[in-house]
C-alpha cells in the first residue's frame, strides 16, 4: 500500500487473488517466505506493502 490508502475487503481479496494466480504461474517472490502456497505468500507480500498494485475508484 502507499500512502494512506486503505482498501476495502473485496478490493484487498482481488489484489491477493491477482498476485497469488501471478505467483502460481511462475512470477518470482517480491520478499522471502518460508510459505509454500501462492495464496500464502501474496498475503506476506500484502502486509508487507510490496504489492505495485493500484486501485482505481470510479464515482463520488
């Protein structure tokens, strides 16, 4: 995450399930993990605030 941005829940699961399928099809680890699963290591990767994704909010 940068700043201040918080994400909402379905916007946090669409982020871990976008970089668990990347991990899971061969995209290296952005920190080291003792986790084995995808879904494992994206979600260090989320806490850790690694993760160069960014949400776009439409409306308001």
């Amino acid at each position: 995450m940068s700043g201040n941005l918080e994400y909402n829940r379905y916007e946090k699961a669409r982020i871990l399930g976008a970089r668990s399928l990347q991990l899971a099809y061969g995209a290296p680890a952005l920190i080291d993990s003792d986790q084995s699963e995808p879904i494992l290591i994206a979600a260090e990767e989320y806490d850790a605030g690694v993760l160069p994704f960014t949400v776009r909010r439409e409306g308001k």
